[in-house]
C-alpha cells in the first residue's frame, strides 16, 4: 500500500492579489465605472453594502 504526501498549503488567494476599498474606487460615493477593453461596467454599492457590478 502506498500513501502520498498532501499537497502543500497554497498561499490563501487575498494575500496574493490586490486588494482594493470599495469607498477608494467610488470616491465615497456609491458607484464607480470599471472599463475592461471596450466594454464598461458600473460598480454600485448598495443601501444594505453589498456590491453589484454591471454592465
């Protein structure tokens, strides 16, 4: 019988990517433009602070 190892602990995702305030991309408001190639979407944050993104 044979056992392999456990594949090692990847570093957790939010430690590797940027991190951004919501409030710092709306300019403490609550909504923003994200434009992705030709396409822009708004980013809203709502009265309950959740986001919503669309296009």
């Amino acid at each position: 019988m044979s056992f392999q190892s456990a594949p090692q602990a990847m570093k957790p995702i939010a430690d590797t990517l940027p991190t951004y305030l919501a409030n710092d991309l709306t300019k403490e408001g609550d909504q923003a433009h994200i434009v992705l190639g030709d396409q822009t979407y708004t980013l809203r944050i709502t009265r309950a602070g959740k986001l919503i993104l669309t296009k």
